[in-house]
C-alpha cells in the first residue's frame, strides 16, 4: 500500500507514533510518504520504502502569518497525483485533517479519489480543537474523515461529546518497540553519569508545556530529598522549562537535579531512571508511560485521561489524584520500600508494556487502512468516476 503520512515533525507525541508508524510499515514493505515542514525527529537515518516531502510555506510581505495550512494542501495534492497514493493518514486534526479534506476536494475534480484517515492523540480533541479558533474546522474535518482514530477510549469518549461525530470511530492504542525500549543490561551500563552516589533516580520525560505540571515534579521531590538517597533527571524541553529550573534553584535542588534537554534517543536515556513521573493534567494515552515501562521503570502519575488504560495501580505504579503531590511522593515510597518490592513493580511495568507491541498494534492500523479503504471505493462517487472514465 502506498501511505501519505501527515504530522508534526517535533518531539511531541504525535509525532513520534506517526514517525514510528511509517517506518514500521515501510519494514512491512509499504510505501511510506511523509508530508510535512521538517524532516520528522524520529525519522533518523534513510529507512527503506520511506520517503520525505517537505512542505515549503512560501513567505510574502503581505503575510503577517504564512499560510502553512494552504501550502500543506497544495503539497499533499502533489505527492499524491505523483507518487500515486492510496490513502492519507493525518496525525493529530489540527490543520491536518481539514487540509486532507480539502486536498480530497481538488483531487476529485481531477478524479482521483482518495480517502483520508485522521488520528486524534489529545489536545487536539480535549483543548485547542474546542477552543472557539479552531472548533468549526476541526468538527468538519473530524466528521468528513474517511477513518477516526483514537489513541485510548478515553479519547474516543470525548472525541464523540466534543464534536458530536455520527461515525464509528476505531480505538488504536499507541505502541512500543520493546526490542528497542528494554531495561538496562546492568553488565554494560551503569548509572554512574547521572546518580555518581548510586541515588536512586526519579526520570521525567516531557514537552514542558502547561498541560504536563512539572512543578509538581518538583514538588514530590522536594518533600522526598531530605529522606531518600534520590537524584532528579529531566528530559525534554518547552515552555513552562525556565520555571522549573528557576523553583529548583529557589528550593536550593540544583545540585540533585540534571536537565537534559530535547534528546533524540531516549530509549538509551530511560533505562537509567528507576521511576518515572508524570503528574499531568490530563493525557489521552501518555506515550512517554509507555516508554518507561517498557524500559522496566515504575510510573508514578496523575489518575487522569487514558492514563488508567496504561498504568495498573499497584501494580506497575500508582495513580494519585491530580496535584495530589503528597500521594506521589507516599507512592514513590513504596515502590522504593525494599529491592523486592522495587524489583516486583519493575517486572510489572515491563510485562504490563507488552500488551502494547508494535507487533500487536501495527497489524491494526493495516487492517483498518484495508477496511477504510474498501467502504471508500465501494461509494457511490468511484462507481461513477469508473463508470464516466469507460463511457
Ligand atoms: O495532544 C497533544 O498535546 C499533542 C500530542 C503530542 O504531539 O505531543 O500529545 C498527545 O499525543 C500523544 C501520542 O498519542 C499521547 O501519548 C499524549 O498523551 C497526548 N497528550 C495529551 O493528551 C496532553
């Protein structure tokens, strides 16, 4: 199949499961085009089958905003008459679902049909697709899909009250490359770098943005520093970043805490955390959970959004409730109680993880492209297009 994957090329979330998505289908021996502004982060070196279009918005001394959206729509009209595409796969609606839509609109008047399927990963749905900017766009686009996505059935709840969509929308968990995201092997790897006392390190992974609540990671490790031999590791970078540094040095934390900033492989970070910590407002799945587990780390989160369909509580971590930071901080606790019961919640996290495989994912997203695909061309709009092409 020949797929055009439309996304964020950053290191948010969405992008990340987009980028992963195309290069295990191009493993899968698929055509995989991706469209968009940058190179994706994850893409990494060349990967056979998998190709990049970058999306060039051209400046004008008239644009105070250049119109990103228009220049996506004019590209994707291109790689798809050229590179012959069978379906479009956009990454979270905002613009890309209403520049799929419309980009199906001018494909038509050339009969070429195409469907399109929109992946909703959060915000998308839950904050800035309701906000009044955005909302009236991001409902059409929602309900003109050919497919709808969601990544947990949280998402897929609000995504049904948010936007009223009369259509059947398909739950697919995000997923992980276990081979890839593994515990560390403790004979080639040590820790020493970032616990140089063999502390035990408390690892947040994260864009920084409002919606994460960072602070209060700085918080739960505030009120546990004093009793526990315990190091903190920040990764990520965003807004909200200059603030958490500044209340660790205003809590005088600075030398117990490290901030790495935006890295490209992670898999070789998380290994060398022991729990992981997300105290987020709200999060449709929590890739970055994910990722930790698989790496055998325990979380310690917020009980909000999809967070619950990923993390089992009391099993491969806790679910406290929101800015409930003494609660983290009494989990954390436990999970340090003794070895045993740290190396209890480790193997959870990790067998827990492999309910998310790739192996296990990838075949669905397959097997929903077929299925979107054969209702599209079974509509009444290919029959006549055929039927005008043999008169
Ligand atoms: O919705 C967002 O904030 C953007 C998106 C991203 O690109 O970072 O994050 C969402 O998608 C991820 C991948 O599906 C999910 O794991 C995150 O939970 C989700 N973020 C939120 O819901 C806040």
């Amino acid at each position: 199949m020949k797929v055009g994957i439309v996304c964020y090329p950053t290191f948010g979330g969405s992008g990340v499961v987009a980028t992963e998505l195309g290069k295990a289908l191009g493993e899968r021996e698929h055509i995989v085009h991706f469209i968009t502004y940058e190179r994706p982060v994850r893409l990494g070196r060349f990967t056979r089958n998998v190709f990049f279009h970058q999306v060039k918005a051209q400046e004008y001394p008239l644009f105070d905003f250049v119109p990103y959206e228009s220049a996506l729509t004019s590209k994707l009209v291109d790689v798809v008459r050229f590179e012959n595409l069978d379906i479009l796969h956009v990454h979270y609606a905002i613009p890309h679902a209403s520049s799929a839509y419309f980009a199906q609109q001018i494909l038509k008047e050339m009969g070429i049909h195409i469907p399109f399927i929109t992946t909703l990963h959060g915000t998308d749905s839950t904050l800035v697709g309701i906000s009044s900017a955005y909302e009236p766009v991001v409902s059409f686009s929602i309900n003109h899909s050919n497919g709808i996505t969601c990544v947990s059935n949280y998402l897929k709840q609000i995504t049904i009250q948010n936007f009223q969509i009369q259509k059947p929308i398909k739950v697919i968990p995000n997923f992980i490359d276990t081979r890839r995201f593994k515990p560390l092997d403790s004979t080639v790897h040590n820790k020493n770098c970032l616990a140089p006392q063999g502390e035990r390190i408390l690892m947040h992974v994260s864009n920084f943005r409002k919606v994460k609540r960072v602070k209060d990671v700085v918080e739960v490790f505030r009120i546990l520093e004093p009793e526990l031999p315990l190091r903190l590791v920040f990764v990520g970078d965003g807004p909200e970043r200059d603030q958490v540094e500044s209340l660790v040095r205003k809590y005088q934390l600075n030398t117990k805490v490290s901030f790495l900033g935006n890295q490209e492989s992670v898999e070789d970070l998380l290994p060398l955390g022991d729990i992981f910590i997300l105290p987020s407002e709200n999060e449709s799945f929590g890739l970055a959970v994910l990722e930790a587990m698989a790496c055998g780390l325990p979380v310690v989160c917020t009980a909000t959004g999809g967070l619950p369909e990923v993390v089992s509580h009391g099993l491969s971590g806790f679910l406290s409730p929101l800015g409930d930071v003494e609660d983290m901080a009494k989990n954390i606790r436990i999970i340090l109680a003794s070895e045993d019961t740290y190396q209890q919640f480790s193997l959870n996290a990790r067998k827990e993880a492999q309910r998310f495989t790739l192996e296990y994912i990838l075949p669905q997203y397959e097997n929903y492209y077929e299925e979107v695909l054969l209702h599209f061309h079974e509509e009444p709009h290919q029959q006549s297009s055929q039927l005008a092409k043999l008169s």
